[in-house]
C-alpha cells in the first residue's frame, strides 16, 4: 500500500497552475489541470532545471524554462529534445480540501 502525504489544499493550485511542494526531500511539481491534479518529480532530466516554473502547454504539457524540453504533466514522459529520459510521476489523491501526493520513498 502506498504512503501519501497531505501537500496542501486544492485552493493553492487554482486550475492551470503549478505548486512546488517538497516530501522527503524530493521537489515535486503540482499541476491542476482544469481541475484534475497531476505530480512530477520538478526535475527537467536533460539538465536538471525546474519545471514547476515552465510554461503549461495545451494537451497536458509543460515545457522546461531552461531548454524547452517538454513532459507529458500526467505521467512525467518526456516528449521533446533535448530530454530523452521521463521525470518520475507521483499519484495525487484529493480528500475533501486537502491535496495528498504519494510518498517518494
């Protein structure tokens, strides 16, 4: 059975938006996306930058701020050069108000 950890409330990402939470040391990426929530590891893997302060795309999308490489917000694929490797996915859980994300380790 999975661990999950209460990251916030949903009011904190409005829909199409991002949040950085951090859970056991690993930055992790909250998408609302028209109002489903989606988690990522907030690590582009071409060079490490930030996704969480990259553009959100249509078709569920962000692009990394650094060198455009872009990954699919719902399962952490990579989609574009120059990231070839995905970004780890995270299950989110919304209980009532409150927004859980599955525990990395």
């Amino acid at each position: 059975m999975e661990d999950f950890v209460k990251v916030g409330s949903t009011a904190d990402v409005p829909p199409g938006a991002a949040k950085l939470v951090e859970v056991d040391g690993v930055r992790i990426a909250i998408f609302n996306l028209e109002g489903e929530f989606y988690a990522i590891e907030d690590v582009c893997t071409h060079d490490g930058g930030p996704l969480v302060e990259g553009d959100i795309l249509p078709g569920g999308q962000v692009r990394c701020p650094r060198h455009g490489a872009r990954f699919d917000i719902c399962t952490g694929q990579a989609l574009s050069m120059p990231a070839f490797t995905p970004t780890t996915s995270y299950q989110v859980r919304v209980e009532g108000d409150d927004l859980w994300v599955e525990a990395p380790f």
